[in-house]
C-alpha cells in the first residue's frame, strides 16, 4: 500500500527519493508512529519533504490518498456553521447513558451515514443523539459520548472516534503566496554558502577517529571552527512614499535576511539611488552615509539586493537635480553604475506586480540600466529566482 502513497506523493511534485522512502519504512518498522493517521502524516512529511515549498503539494496528495473522513469534500465541510460545533457546556454521560449507545455497524456504514447528515441537516444541535453537534450521543461532532464515532472540531476528550475529521488549514507556498518571513527564509536559504571561520571549537569526529587510529588508539581530539553561512549580503531598501503600501513585506524581508546571513548591511534610501544613504530614517538629514564609504568599505564579493518599486518621475534617474528631496549633483543612473560595477552580483526586487512594471517609464528605465535579468517580483518564486541569479 505504502508503494502507491510513494508514487501519488511523487506524481504530487514532491522530489522524494527512493532512499526517503526507505527511511519512513525503517521508521514505521521501529514503531515511530502506528495506529495514528496523524502521527503518520508528520513522519512521512519529514521523512519525503525536504524542500518546504512542496508541503503544500505533499498535504494534498496525503489527504488524496488517504480517503475517508478527509476525502469528504470541502464544500461539505465549509457548509457547516461555525456555531453548530461551538461546545456551550461540559455534560457527563452516566453508565446507564453510555450503555444504551450503541455503534452503527462499523466504518462504512458510519461515513455513510455522516453524509446522510450532512445533506439532511439545516441548523444547530447540542446534547441530541442522531445530528451533528456537541455534547451529545450522535456518532458526528464532538464533546460528547459514542464508542464508535467521528469527531468533527473541537477537542478530543473521550479518546473513542474512529476518524477524527477537522478543519486541516494548509499555508500554500504557491508562487503567488503573498510573502511571509516564515516564507522567505525558505527562499534566501538558496543564497546560503556555508564556511568555516574563526576559533577551532566545534568537536571534528571524523578526524578524531582517524587521527586516534593512526596514533594506536592514543586519544587524539580534533577541532574545527564553527560552519557559518559565509555569504555576504547588502541591503538597500527604498522608503516612503510609493512604498508605504509596502513596509509590511519589506519588514518581514528584513526580518528574514537578519536570521538567516551574520554578514549582512542594511541601508535606506528614498526612490533612488544617490550619493548618499542612511542607516536609520530618524537622523536621515543629518547622518546620511557617501555611497563612496560604502563602496570602500566592502568588497566585490558581497551580493546586493535592492528593494524598491522603481515609481518614481523619470528625471529622478536620469537628471542631475532631479531628486525630489536634494539636489543630486549627479544622476541617480550613474551611482547605480558604479554601484553595480563594484559589486557584480546585484538584483532588484520590486514589490509592485510584474505586470504593472511596463506601464512605468521609469521601472523600463531601471530595468535596461541594471538588466532586465536583475529585477524580480517579491513574490516567493520572483524571490527564489532572484537568490538563484545572486549565487552565481
């Protein structure tokens, strides 16, 4: 039976391996998880799933493959009010109450009888024995009392459903997924380059055991630094105005990048790119940073990510003075020149929708000076495709 799950996990698009599948096996062989379908589900998620921007694919060949109170149809369950199952008191069943319920003939008989109910039913039932509801004997619902039934919401309590069916709520990370931090340190994570740096303290085994052989077995301990993501990253995000609208993605970036590089700088600037920038919008009259002592400061090596809508007048890009807040001696083009010259590895990220970008004069104008290559919707799949053009 496992087999068949593989393959319709498989034809899902979840890249699981062979040697995965030989894993959950070995797993379900020492008991990991038995007799429970959710306890299997985590298992065989963490043993198939290694990119977590397939769970969502996973989730729904899981609940295709494993029909029953699952496999009922959504519609169904979305028709059920939310007050027909909220529990409004705690009842306890006596002995004489629980041996009058009796079972219904076993599963079949059990879910065919729930989607009787689910069509017949028309409002709300509480402490009954045949609808769905609370604190009943019915067989559908929850906080109640029945040897052989289905919880539907709520908590478990009794510990006696057959099939335990609630309102499973799976986060897509489909490319349209509106962005979140969760979500994009997934993506960042294809920036990551991992080295060894700094003071020998993490315990190397494998060379401990060789080095303690090739020593007849005097104990020879080996070190080595710590692995750290080595990438080096530089951030420039544009603030106020057109991207106002934008400031919660733009802080869940922000957030994301700071857990994910130990390398990393972040600067602000206002539509475009100048002479100077700042580190903190309070003091940006009066402690603006050269974007020479930028360009000093870090090596070529470090990747660069420019956050901005690209909205701006024309002018602002292309004229000395056409700043809206300063006079620029120089256009904004040719610091984005030299800042692309210096580091190589440079892309946009542009929270506006792709297909608005040809409607702005001035986002063309980005695009054909730092590359139409370059710039990428802060979307989940614009921001993976971004991270795939820094890493080279």
């Amino acid at each position: 039976m496992l087999f068949t799950f593989f393959f319709t996990v498989r034809e899902a698009g979840v890249k699981a391996a062979l040697s995965e599948f030989l894993m959950l096996l070995e797993a379900l062989s020492k008991h990991v998880a038995i007799f429970s379908l959710d306890d299997f589900y985590h298992l065989s998620r963490a043993a198939l799933v290694k990119d977590e921007s397939q769970y969502d694919r996973f989730d729904r060949a899981f609940a295709a493959y494993f029909k029953g109170v699952e496999a009922i149809t959504g519609e169904l369950f979305e028709s059920l009010p939310e007050d027909w199952l909220k529990k409004q008191f705690d009842r306890h069943f006596s002995a004489e109450e629980k041996a009058k319920i009796e079972a219904l003939g076993g599963l079949d008989a059990l879910m065919e009888t729930l989607k009787k109910r689910l069509e017949e039913q028309k409002e709300r039932h509480e402490g009954g024995s045949k609808w769905i509801g609370t604190n009943g004997t019915s067989p559908f619902g929850h906080g109640g009392y029945n040897p052989e039934g289905v919880r539907i919401g709520g908590p478990g309590g009794k510990k006696s459903a057959v099939k335990v069916w609630e309102k499973r709520e799976f986060k897509n990370l489909d490319d349209t997924l509106e962005l979140g931090t969760r979500n994009i340190k997934v993506a960042l994570r294809r920036l990551r380059r991992f080295a060894r740096e700094g003071a020998a303290d993490v315990l190397d085994i494998d060379d401990t055991i060789g080095s303690t052989a090739r020593n007849a077995g005097w104990l020879d301990i080996k070190m080595v630094p710590e692995r750290r993501n080595a990438t080096k990253l530089l951030l420039f995000f544009d603030i106020g105005g057109s991207m106002d609208p934008h400031i919660r993605v733009c802080e869940e970036l922000f957030s994301a990048t700071k857990s994910e590089f130990k390398h990393l700088e972040t600067y602000y600037f206002h539509n475009f790119l100048y002479e100077s920038v700042w580190k903190d919008n309070v003091r940006r009259h009066s402690e603006r940073i050269p974007v020479y002592d930028v360009l000093h400061k870090f090596t070529g090596d470090y990747r660069v990510i420019v956050v901005g809508d690209a909205a701006m007048s024309p002018y602002e890009i292309t004229s000395a003075g056409g700043s809206v807040e300063h006079w620029n001696e120089e256009p904004g083009a040719i610091w984005m020149e030299r800042l692309q010259r210096h580091f190589p590895r440079l892309v946009w990220l542009n929270p506006e929708r792709e297909d608005h970008w040809k409607h702005s004069q001035s986002c063309q104008i980005t695009q054909q000076l730092i590359g139409a290559d370059r710039m990428f919707p802060l979307s989940l799949a614009g921001l993976e495709s971004a991270m795939k053009r820094l890493a080279h």
